[in-house]
C-alpha cells in the first residue's frame, strides 16, 4: 500500500498497543439514570468535537514495509453506535449486567479495521453506554478530555465537566534545599535509579514473581475473564491519606491492594505462603505532561506543547503479602515508602527510553515481546486515572457512575481505578480460571480500606 501525503505515522506506543500480545481497547462504562436512545446518542456526538479530531476520524493502514499510519476518512458515524434494546447475559442487576459484558469484550471483541478506532454500545436494558475506544488513539487523560466533551455539568448544563490538576508529592518543598541536601537527593536519585534499571532488565529476562492463586503467564491473556468492582469513598481515602505525612492517594491504593491481596490469599491458600512474599505490579506512568482537563482544540493541533499520543514508561510496583493481625497503616507506610523510592529515580523515563530504542532498531514485535516478558513475570497491571468532582449528564442524562477496563494481558488480574463525584471504583478484570470469585478479591480491597480508616480514627 502506498502512503499518502496527510498520513500521519503511529507513535512508538500506539505501535505497541496494535500487536497481538500487547493489544488494548480501553472500555469505559456510563452508568445513566435513566436509558438512552441511538438518536439522543447519535445527536450529541455529532455535535462533539470527537468527529473533528483527526485520530477519530481516520483509518489505520499499513504501508508495504509493514509501518502503519492514520489515513483520514469520512466517518459513517451510523456504524460507531451499536444499539443494544434487549438484556445482556444474565445477571441479576444492571451493574453486574454492564461488568459481564466489559469482560467478554475484553477478550473476544476486537475493533474493526474498516472504520476508525472506537464504538459506543448502548444497552438501553441496563441504563448503561459503553464507549470502546483503541489506545492506539491516545493516553488515558486525552481520551478522558475528549470523553467529557460529550458531557455537560449537572448543575451547569453550558459547561463541560472539569477535573483538576494532578498534585505530584515529588514536588520541591518551598524550602531551599541546602548544598549538602542537593548532593544526597542526587545520590539517592542515582542509586534508586541503578537499582531499579537492573530490577526492570532483570524482569525482562529472567526473574519471576512466584506462582501463586492470583498470578498468569503466557497465553492467559486469551481466557475468560470476569469483572468485579471494588467502591471507595474519596472521603474515606482523604481520611487514610492525611494520617501519613506526605502521602497521596496512589500511595493509599497499594497500601489497599497490598492489605487486600494480602487478604484474599488468604483465604484462598491459607499458612502456604511466607510472609513478606513479594507480588509484583505493573503501572505505565504518563510521561506527558496532565494539566487536569486538557483544552482539546490545544490537544488537537498537531504541534501542541502537551501533544497528543502516547509517552509513558512502566514502573515495576512491589506489594508484599502479610498475614493477619498486621496493623492496617502499615501496608500504607510500606506501600509510600516504596513509591516515594521509585518517584525519585528516573525508572519510568528509562523504561520509556528503552523501550523506544527497541521499537526503532528491531521494531514493534521485539518491543510488544519485550512488554510482554515483564508482563508475564509480574503478577497484576494497576492504573488509576482521576475523573471529574462534579456529577455530569449526558444527552442531558445524569451519569450515575464512570468506570474503565482494557483488554486482557497475560496478568490474572488487571485493576483500572477511576474516580468521579466523590467516589472511586475500582475495576478488577481476572481470568476467571485462575480467581473464580473477584468478588471476594472486590470485598477484601473495600475491607481493606474500612480498616485502615478505623485505624486512623482509633487514634
């Protein structure tokens, strides 16, 4: 196939994100008030700035040297809305209607090739739209920018929902930091750096999480999978948080997963492992700059200083596995100092680096093979993308709540939090074979959480 003039090459990760064993579609799901229609549906996207941008309306292709590029098209916007009148699967509510659904396709549903990258499914039975988006297409925070264009403040309806800039904990204190403090924060910079870069390439090579209840391997990726979600309340998260000095709500999710997994493991096989057993996560980490709700037409030109695309690194995210009677903050302390650590190093801008010289002299497959060996000796994937405060509609609907999963991997579990109007859910996808009840895995997170915040407040 010869290329065009307006073709615009994939980046370096929207490669990655088109090969078989690293392919991903996020899912993100709008619970409503009430059902929608395919015209109410139909009308507010055409009136969306999503039909103007350039990577959704534009085909895929591949050159005859194998490169692929976003060719523009005319969008046939009758074939992105997919009505769903009658009841999906059967589960006896909505939500668990909506989470059955999320996983067949993140398994067994790919994207069609012969349209640009993203659909939206109504399931008018279930209150319920479901927006399947490539992430070829973009990071997390462009897509949710985009996303929110559709929608409009509850108690606003000319504005737009807005989410607010993320607060790094790395930021430099107010105070000047002497000559002798400047000397060690670049000593441990290096040192945490080292350590963490034979950490990644050891991953890459040979070293294995042990095999336990909850971890996959090759070709898991391709089972079925069920989807369970774990509720928090940002009150409650807020309230875990300020009991640690400095600490931030991400170090408050693996303080969670590291007592929830904990847990569940259990439970699932009791006295059979040691204590302190390290179980591994995977995070990719925007390197892009996030200024809360990006300004889309910014976004949209071609040279924009935030840009558009995909730039992210992976971080390696160590949790360890703690019988009962641990004292709830401490899974929290352990998890904040250990991601402090990692802040402080350049792991993710190296991860990114190599990765990137991979996939320029050897190309997508060495590079998704690459992604896919510290995925396969790892034992879950973590994200956690922060939504709107403020409650929105759609189609002047009010959405009721806003959650988002991808495609499987080769983990057994995957867990994408999202937060919206006070609360936080948090999806976990599993291979059903493997854990049989996420469920239970959803109930030790939200316990997890009750706990450390009785801690806190038995102070």
């Amino acid at each position: 196939m010869s290329i065009e003039n307006d073709d615009e090459p994939l980046t370096p990760a929207g490669r990655l994100f088109i090969q078989p064993a690293t392919h991903q579609i996020i899912n993100c799901a709008l619970g409503l008030e009430r059902p929608i229609g395919f015209d109410e549906v139909l009308s507010v996207v055409s009136d969306s700035l999503m039909i103007k941008h350039p990577r959704f309306t534009s085909l895929l292709v591949t050159d005859n040297h194998g490169r692929e590029y976003w060719r523009k098209t005319d969008l046939q916007l009758n074939r992105h809305i997919i009505l769903h009148s009658d009841p999906v699967g059967e589960a006896d509510n909505d939500e668990a209607a909506v989470n059955d659904y999320l996983a067949d396709l993140a398994v067994s549903t790919p994207l069609s090739h012969d349209k640009p990258l993203w659909e939206i499914h109504i399931l008018s039975a279930h209150k319920s739209l479901v927006l399947r988006l490539h992430h070829a297409l973009g990071d997390g925070i462009s897509i949710m920018s985009l996303m929110l264009t559709l929608c409009r403040k509850l108690d606003d309806p000319e504005q737009t929902p807005t989410i607010e800039p993320l607060i790094s904990s790395t930021r430099s204190s107010p105070r000047r930091l002497k000559t002798g403090e400047k000397f060690l924060k670049v000593v441990k910079m290096i040192w945490f750096t080292l350590i963490y870069l034979f950490e990644f390439l050891s991953r890459c090579l040979w070293v294995k999480d042990r095999k336990t209840v909850v971890r996959g391997g090759e070709g898991v990726e391709l089972w079925p999978r069920k989807l369970s979600t774990a509720t928090f309340s940002l009150e409650d998260m807020k309230t875990v948080k300020n009991a640690v000095n400095n600490a931030t709500i991400n170090d408050v999710l693996f303080g969670i997963i590291s007592s929830g997994l904990s847990k569940y493991l259990d439970k699932r096989s009791p006295n059979s492992l040691e204590e302190g057993l390290q179980i591994t996560g995977v995070a990719l980490v925007n390197l892009r700059p996030s200024p809360g709700l990006q300004d889309m037409k910014e976004l949209m030109k071609k040279n924009a200083k935030l840009g558009w695309g995909n730039k992210f690194g992976i971080m390696l995210l160590p949790i360890y596995y703690h019988k009962k009677g641990s004292d709830p903050l401490l899974y929290l302390k352990r998890a904040k100092k250990m991601i402090d650590r990692k802040k402080l190093s350049i792991e993710a801008f190296l991860s990114y680096q190599i990765g990137n010289f991979v996939m320029s002299w050897f190309g997508p497959k060495w590079a998704s093979l690459l992604n896919n060996r510290i995925i396969c000796n790892t034992t879950f994937t973590v994200s956690n993308v922060v939504g709107p405060r403020e409650e929105f509609t759609i189609a002047g609907i009010p959405v009721t709540y806003l959650r988002t999963t991808s495609s499987s991997l080769s983990h057994a579990i995957t867990m994408h939090m999202l937060s919206y109007a006070g609360k936080a859910d948090l999806q976990i996808l599993v291979a059903k074979d493997l854990i049989p009840d996420p469920d239970n895995l959803a109930k030790c997170f939200e316990d997890a959480l009750l706990e450390m915040k009785e801690a806190v407040l038995q102070k």
